[in-house]
C-alpha cells in the first residue's frame, strides 16, 4: 500500500477507505477496453487506491463490472469495491428501481459480473419514487444479512429523502446508509447547502462524483462564452 495515500473511515463506519476513489464509468462501450482497464486499475493499485467504484449500468449495461471482475484476481480482497443498481439496465425501461423484485436480481447479475461473493459497498443509483423506502431499506438490510453486501449507500438524493431513509432504518433497526454519492465540484457546489451538514451530523460519508470532469467542462463552457461576448 502506498503509504502517501490517505484512508479515512467512510461515514461513521469503521469502513476505511483511499481519500482519492477509482470510478469506473468510463470501462466499456465505446471508451476504454479490457486492455486499457487492466492499466488503469494496476496504476490506481500502484498509488495505493483502495475504493473502486462501478455500477451495473456503466459501460454499455454490465462492460464495467465484467471488465473488473477480470481485471482484480487476487487483489479484488486488497479493496474496497462500490456498485450500484436502479438505473435502467433496458432499452424498454423494465430493468430499473429500487424494488425488492428488482434489487435481488441486480445484486446476483453484479456478484456473477464482478466474480465476487460480496460487494463492500452497495449504492441505490437514484431515488425511486415508486417504491416505498421501507421495501428497498427492508431489501438492502437482508443482503447485508445473507452476506452479499457489506455495506449500503444511496446517490443523487434530496437532503429530505436521504434523511427519511436515515430515520426509517433507525426506526426498525435496518442497516444504515454510510455514505451518500452526489456531485460536487469547485464549480458546482450546492452540495455544501444541505447534504454536506446533513452527512456531518448523522454519520454518512461523501463519496462525490464528477469531481475535475464536470468543474473542467463548465469552466471552458464559460470561458467561451466569455470569449464570444467579447469579440
């Protein structure tokens, strides 16, 4: 392990994880192939990253997990590894949410992708307005039981649903989410508003995407439109 990498518990977990994450969203389709993956992942190995992070839907529906569950062998029991599922995995729509149904047979499709007994940290994509919190908190809470995930989190919630959620699971005694995946730049940083306070008080850790990606974009976006003003 590289000892220049710092490790933070995520949350209030004793869940520790690389201060600098790998998202894997770009292995797969039309972007990076197995070859290119392989690289990749050996340099976040190199630079002591602990935490990968994929889900079912990156890289053309399933690309990422498969092209990982090549690439880690041995070492995939040396990190920590993140997946999530609930956006639609079809063209018709049918394979997507957050409901008990759906979330047993996304878990089995990831496990058999990553080629892994467990997933450390599993990640609701988005929130799901057509199923009850209790059925999807009640859902990850007997995964956690069966062994299949270590861990629970949600991404892209509102302060108010990821607080609902919170309390549902104290109220009945279900695993709670430790960390909470949401978009937070330089440039975009609503995320101080609400969430970050919220995630500070009740113990759930910020696993932020689109990090220098989005921050770049937006600021040649702007950096145009200066331009063209100007002239």
């Amino acid at each position: 392990r590289n000892r220049y990498m710092q490790q933070r518990n995520l949350g209030n977990s004793g869940l520790k994880v690389s201060l600098v994450g790998l998202g894997c969203n770009n292995f797969g389709g039309d972007r990076i192939d197995l070859a290119a993956t392989r690289q990749v992942v050996h340099k976040a190995f190199d630079l002591g990253i602990t935490l990968i992070d994929t889900a079912d839907v990156y890289g053309n529906c399933g690309d990422s997990e498969t092209f990982l569950g090549e690439v880690l062998g041995d070492r995939r029991k040396d990190i920590v590894l993140a997946s999530k599922c609930g956006l639609p995995m079809d063209s018709a729509g049918k394979l997507k949410g957050a409901s008990r149904h759906y979330i047993l047979s996304a878990i089995d499709a990831s496990l058999k992708r990553l080629k892994t007994d467990w997933i450390d940290l599993y990640i609701i994509h988005r929130p799901d307005p057509q199923t009850p919190i209790e059925e999807t908190l009640r859902t990850l809470d007997d995964l956690v039981r069966a062994g299949k995930v270590r861990y629970t989190g949600c991404s892209n919630f509102a302060g108010w649903q990821l607080m609902k959620s919170l309390s549902v699971s104290d109220r009945y005694g279900w695993t709670r989410y430790v960390a909470h995946q949401a978009y937070y730049s330089l440039i975009g940083r609503e995320y101080e508003w609400e969430l970050m306070p919220l995630g500070q008080q009740e113990g759930v850790g910020a696993v932020v995407w689109t990090v220098p990606h989005g921050g770049a974009d937006r600021g040649r976006a702007r950096h145009r439109a200066r331009r063209q003003g100007s002239g």
